[in-house]
C-alpha cells in the first residue's frame, strides 16, 4: 500500500488520482485550496486525508506534510498538479497576470516539493509526478507564458530526476494534450488582461478556440489518471509521459522540426568552437 500526496485534488486531473490511487488500494493525502471540497468528493472515507493547501504557501505545505505523517507515517507519491492557466499573447499579459501563474505553476510546485523531499530521502524511495503539459514542450500562439512555466517545470523535473535517482527516488513529468476538465474554464484558465489588434490572427485565434473547444477535447481524465496510476507502478518509470494521441503527434513534430533545423545550420553551429 502506498501513500499519494496529491496537489489540487478537488477537481481535474487530481480529483482523478485520488479516485485511481484509491482504487488500487492506496491511502491518499488529497490537498486543496479548501479542503471541503475534497471532503464533499469523499465523506469518511478512511484512506483519504483532505487537507487545505495553497501550494504558493510554503508554511502550509509544511503543515500539509506535518499532517500526512501523523496520519499515515510516510509518503510514497507526490503529484504536483495544482495550477493555474493564462491565455494571451506574452506582450498582452500583464506583470501582475504573469507573476501569478508563475507563482502558482513554478514556485508553489517547488514549495511543495521541497516540502516532502526530506521525507523521500529519509525513505531512500518515492516517485514525484510533476504534471506539465504539452505545451511544455511545445508551445505555440497564446500559450507563451503558460508554456513558459510548464517549459520551467520541465527542466526542473530533469534536474531532479538526475539529483534524486542515486537516493532511489523516481521523477517523471506528465505531458497531457487537450483532457475533457475544466482548465479552459475561467476559474483554472485566465485572460491576458489587454487584446491588441495585431495579434488577432494569431494569439486571438487561439483565445476564441479555446472557448468552442471547452468540454469537447478528446482526452479522458480518468484514462489519463489510471495512466499516472500504471506509469508509478511500473519498475523502471520514465522521466517523461506523453497523454493523448494529440500530445504524441505534437511532440514528434516538435522533434522532426529541431532535427531538421539543427541538421541545416550544424556547420555553423560547431564553427564557434576553438581550433
């Protein structure tokens, strides 16, 4: 049996953990901004340990962790999901719009993680789930700052899949595609405060898509779920996990399109070196 210590746990992608953990028999500490709303979600249920977390609260996710020891003893999984979306152009989001995803996406994911580390490494096993996106592999019109945070979770995870292997603790970072949850609502998916003209064909083509595309992706979150589920059972976990068939054809254009451009200026890229 092991125990999960889920981030934003009441609806989407992590609501959908904590239903898959729980499943298989697993003990879950699910967090969220307000912990009734995961309570609602499971009423007495003795495996689950709702807890209230703003990620971006480094003294709440340390209380967090104090209360899912006491309660279980130990964590096993850290699925850092929480987070929050910005759609515009990078020139029409504010300072302020800017900071706020970052705050939520990047530096609430590392107050959590440092948060439970210690308590990995003390256990010399555990696997820490970051959940990206494919947009933070590759992005594209609109998605500039919100790919910019999730490109950051990205290289952190890489970071920490190299410096916490040797401990024997695994790190893998889930890229979705487009998963029928409510990201695309205004409550998880914020607007860039001010549309300027020049980029409607670009960035507010991508605004007014997103609007007619919400509720019909073709991703299921509870597939994607039992999918994070398989990719933590398994005896050698990989660092990276596409989800949906969007999300794989996306990153193979993503490769075809750097292998070529690297192939056309190779020579002039190794020309810099010293004879």
């Amino acid at each position: 049996m092991s125990v999960w210590f889920v981030t934003g746990a009441s609806r989407g992608f992590g609501l959908e953990v904590v239903r898959a953990a729980l499943e298989r028999g697993d003990q879950v500490v699910a967090t969220a901004r307000r912990a009734a709303a995961v309570e609602k979600e499971f009423p007495g249920h003795p495996d689950v340990l709702a807890v209230a977390l703003d990620v971006t609260d480094e003294a709440q996710a340390a209380a967090a962790v104090g209360a899912a020891l006491d309660r279980f003893g130990r964590i096993d999984v850290l699925v850092n999901n929480a987070g929050r979306g910005l759609l515009g152009a990078v020139e029409e989001a504010s300072d302020s719009a800017v900071r706020a995803v970052f705050d939520a996406n990047v530096f609430g994911l590392l107050a959590v993680t440092r948060a439970v580390l210690p308590v990995l490494r003390r256990q010399r096993s555990g696997h820490v789930v970051n959940l990206s996106s494919v947009g933070g592999f590759t992005t594209g019109a609109g998605w500039g700052v919100y790919g910019a945070t999730k490109f950051a979770v990205e290289a952190l995870s890489e970071a920490l899949h190299a410096e916490l292997a040797p401990l024997g603790v695994r790190v893998t970072v889930v890229e979705p595609g487009l998963f029928r949850t409510d990201f695309l609502d205004s409550s998880s998916l914020h607007q860039a405060d001010g549309e300027i003209a020049d980029y409607a064909t670009t960035a507010g083509a991508t605004r007014a898509g997103a609007a007619s595309r919400n509720h019909e992706q073709p991703g299921d979150p509870r597939k994607a779920a039992q999918a994070i589920v398989t990719v933590v059972a398994s005896d050698e976990p990989p660092l990276r996990i596409q989800l949906g068939a969007d999300s794989v054809a996306r990153v193979e254009a993503k490769l075809d399109f750097v292998r070529d451009e690297l192939s056309r200026w190779r020579a002039l890229s190794v020309s810099t070196d010293h004879a």
